[in-house]
C-alpha cells in the first residue's frame, strides 16, 4: 500500500520541482533585465550631469 501512495507522490514532486526551477530561471532572467534596464538609465542620467 505504501508504494502505491510513494510512487505517485514522488513523480508528482519531481514535476513540481521541475516547474519552481523554470520558473525561478525565468524571474532570475526578469531580474537581470531590470537591472540592466536600472543600470543604463543611471548611466544615461551620470553622462548627463558630467557634461
């Protein structure tokens, strides 16, 4: 009885495993984009004020 409840709890953990990391990797990209997006705005606003 107990592989009958292990077997599909462990392939259901392995999809929900797979799924927080493909949706951490893709935050983890949302991220760099922002920064970068911050990081060229200070870079534009810094080139202004030395001129």
């Amino acid at each position: 009885a107990g592989l009958m409840v292990g077997i599909p709890a462990l392939f259901f953990h392995r999809f929900l495993l797979r799924r927080v990391e493909e949706l951490v990797v893709g935050m983890e990209q949302e991220a760099i984009k922002l920064v970068e997006v911050v990081q060229g705005d200070r870079d534009v606003d810094l080139g202004e004020g030395k001129a």
